[in-house]
C-alpha cells in the first residue's frame, strides 16, 4: 500500500498507493507581512482596557517577553477573521521587532492560530492593532501537523480507536493545510485505496505530488510506482525510475527495492543483475525482508553472480525469518529438493505451511502435494484434496491442475475424466502450461471427450509456446 521535494513526500513508495502513500521548512522571518484589515467591532461588546503589556523575562538585548494581561479581553485575528478570544491561561510570548510584534506560540485557544503566517491582534474598543508575523514558529506548525497525522493515523488503522476512515481524513486534511507531507501523502493513500473516499488514482496522484514536491520519501515512492504502474497518470517508466532513485537516495527502502526491480527486469532502462543487485543489498542492509528473497532469487538463478544455492538459501532464510512470504516458499523448494542443504521433506513442509497458514495460495497448493506424494508426511489424497481446494478459493491455477489429475487418476476419488477436463480447462484459462499439457493428453487418448489428434496438437502447442519441452515432444510424434 502511492509504500518520493519529496518528489513523493509519499511507499505509505505508490506509493502505499504506501506505510504506507501513492515523505522544507520555512523561514518565517523572511515571510512577506501581510496588510493589516480592519477589526469589526460588536456593537453589543462592552468596550476592553486598552492591551497592557508587563515585561516578564528578557532573553537577549533585543528580545523582550511581553504578555498581555486578562482585563485586555483581546482577540485574535487571521487575516480580519476573528477566530477566538485571548485569555487568562492563554499567554503569548511576543518578541518586539521592528516596530511591530512577531508571534511565537506556547499554547493556543484555537488549532487555527497556526495555520497562518499572519495574526492581527486588536482591543475592542481601543485604537491599538498589532500585526504580528509568525516568526519562528515553523517548529509549532509542524509538531501540531504531526500531533493531527499522530492521531488520523489511529482513526485510520483502528489503533486505540475505532477505525474511522472519514475522521482520519479530516484529520489529515488538517494537518495538509499546516503543510505536512506526511498528512498529503495519507491523503493520496486514502484516495488511492478508496478510505473514506471514492477510489480516484488522479486525485491520488495529486496528493502525492503535492507532498513529493516537499521532498516526501513516501510520496517519492508512490509517485514512482503509480507512473510504473500508468494509474492515474500515463506509463512512464523513466519517470517511475526518477521517483524510486530520488526516494531511495533519501533512505526509502520501498523506493530502493523497486528501483532494483526496474533494473531487474530491464523495465526503462537497460537490464543490469549488478545494479539491481547494489540496490536490493542496500534495502536488505535496512531490514527489507523483500529485498533478501530478491538477493536469493539472483543467486539461485545466477543472475549477475554466480549461481550459488548456498548463498540464495542464505538469503532466502533472512527473509523468510522477517516473515516474507516469497522467502518462506523459496525455503520449502530449497528443502525439498536439496539445494544449498540437504533434502530434508520434514523440513520442507514446515516452511510451507508456515505460509499456507499467513494465507498464501502457493503454500496451501505445496502443503497439498506433499500429502499426495507423501513428502514428511503420510500420502493422504484426502487431505491433499482439502489443501488443494484451500489454494483453489484464491485463485491457485496449479491447484486447479492438481484437482483434475486426482480425478483424472483415481487418487482418493472415483475415476472421472469428465471432472479432470473441467479442472484442466480453469487452470488452462489461467495461463497454466501443464493443464494445457494435460488436456492435449485426454483428446490424444480419448479420454472423457472424442479421440482428436488435432484438438491434442493444439493444446501440446500451447503447452510448447509456453516453454514447456513435454508438449513439444509431444508435437513431433502426432
């Protein structure tokens, strides 16, 4: 989950749109002053003391601490707009400057007293009207905007609260408008993922550029992935590279990981194994469990480094430690077939079941096969079965083909060849070769359907085209 100024200030990279979301200061004292407008007087008022001012502390030569005093029933003003009263326990420290009074907050009546960079200050009643420019009060903005993301966050996760999508963003609104990038790159997410709001990638796109432009990491980060991906703004692989490289640069490591799959995968840019292997060290170096199984993967398949199951179980343990699914898959493999270690089946179904039971179809489908073939378990077709269905329900195309060959073969079902083409057929639909494979085997036989060799030849042709060197042996002898 928009998981990069920030040219994402997003990656909550896109980015995360993410974290999760599609990550300067000002410089009050060089802020333009404002006009001062006129304060409209209630007639019904009773007319204040003119505002005392009492020397209470005095920091440097030119500083002075004024306060003013609770008879002076003033007002507070943004731009000619009253927007609370000045009381007793709510003191201001001003700091006499040039003839007029710069603010710095130390507690507020209002949350509106920090969303401007101009206050008017005036006494019902009295003639006397002080401007006041927020100087150094950038720090105060930008804790209280942290303080509203601080708690939208909890609204939006349900953490202490009850998740409220629509309170999160409000919150979060808030805070955007005291210029956070972390509360405009929420906002992008909460587009980009529907919470609160109607799923918009454009308007989603529009926050996390909002919040890149203040050199956001995150909003980096969905920036990149959302040009990666072409949703809400045209594909532009360039563009995603430049995102993911400014956010990974700035320490994002959704940024880093994903600009080592650009270079990975050759998308914008020429394929380079080293550089997307420099980039998916620098994230595993910072714990990205992701980033590790994509360091395993270069070294399982001798891609930019010598192929090394060693070491690609090195790294696949690493990951699949931090809990990363991929990992935990890529440990159940190297188990069962003994690469990098011994065979060891016991071992190898512990690792898939720990990510069937995190909810993982490819696991479940493992767990399957291993009571079918009876890999550190005994061979139960049933349970095979059930596990099988459990991957099926989301969407395992593997599993489809593993259903059909039990019926196909008798294994703890009847024998019914009508149910295996059935079976074949979906996991064919999914892109699936080996059903494909499977089902040129029935025409060729005639098995549940007419013999058909040229039915058999196009289904083995399938199969071939999608690698698989079976069906194109199969071709040669039709």
């Amino acid at each position: 989950m928009i998981k990069y100024c920030y040219e994402m200030r997003m990656m909550k990279w896109l980015i995360p749109m993410w974290t999760f979301g599609i990550m300067g200061s000002l410089c009050a004292q060089n802020i333009p002053k404002l006009p001062v407008k006129p304060v409209v007087k209630s007639a019904s008022k009773p007319v204040a003391k003119p505002v005392q001012k009492t020397t209470v502390v005095t920091q440097a030569p030119t500083t002075q601490i004024v306060k003013f005093l609770s008879d002076a029933d003033g007002e507070l003003y943004i731009d000619g707009e009253k927007i609370g009263d000045l009381e007793t326990d709510v003191p201001l420290r001003v700091k006499l400057e040039k003839g007029e009074y710069a603010l710095k907050i130390v507690s507020a009546a209002s949350e509106a007293d920090v969303l401007r960079e101009t206050l008017v200050v005036s006494n019902p009643g009295s003639e006397t009207i002080y401007k006041v420019t927020l100087a150094g009060l950038a720090g105060t903005r930008k804790t209280r905007a942290a303080e509203l993301v601080a708690e939208g966050d909890k609204y939006s996760n349900g953490n202490g609260l009850s998740r409220d999508y629509a309170k999160a963003l409000e919150l979060y609104r808030k805070a955007a408008e005291m210029g956070s990038s972390d509360a405009m790159n929420n906002i992008g997410d909460a587009y980009y993922y529907a919470r609160g709001v109607s799923e918009s990638y454009t308007t989603a796109f529009t926050w996390f550029q909002k919040a890149a432009q203040l050199d956001n990491p995150n909003a980096m980060f969905n920036m990149g992935y959302l040009y990666e991906k072409g949703q809400g703004v045209g594909q532009d692989y360039t563009a995603a590279i430049r995102f993911y490289t400014r956010s990974g640069e700035l320490g994002n490591i959704l940024s880093m990981n994903a600009l080592a799959d650009m270079y990975k995968n050759g998308r914008g840019l020429t394929r380079d194994y080293l550089k997307a292997g420099e980039w998916y060290t620098k994230a595993a170096n910072k714990g990205n469990a992701s980033a590790m199984n994509n360091m395993g993967d270069l070294y399982y398949y001798g891609n930019g480094y010598a192929k090394d199951y060693y070491k690609a179980l090195a790294w696949f343990r690493k990951g699949a430690d931090l809990g990363n699914i991929d990992a935990m898959n890529n440990m159940g493999h190297m188990y069962l077939n003994g690469y990098g270690t011994e065979k060891d089946y016991a071992r190898s179904l512990e690792w898939y079941r720990k990510a069937a039971d995190d909810g993982n179809a490819t696991g479940m489908y493992q767990v399957g096969y291993a009571y079918r073939q009876g890999y550190g378990v005994s061979k139960d077709y049933s349970r095979a079965m059930e596990w099988y269905k459990k991957a099926v329900e989301l969407g395992n195309s593997s599993a489809m083909n593993a259903i059909g060959y039990l019926y196909d073969n008798a294994l703890g079902v009847s024998q019914d060849y009508g149910k295996a083409m059935e079976w074949y057929r979906k996991a064919a639909d999914k892109g699936n070769t080996t059903a494909m494979y499977n089902i040129g085997l029935l025409y060729k036989n005639g098995q549940g359907v007419v013999k058909d060799f040229s039915k058999a030849r196009e289904w083995f042709k399938k199969n071939c085209d999608g690698g698989d060197k079976d069906g194109c042996d199969q071709l040669t002898k039709l």
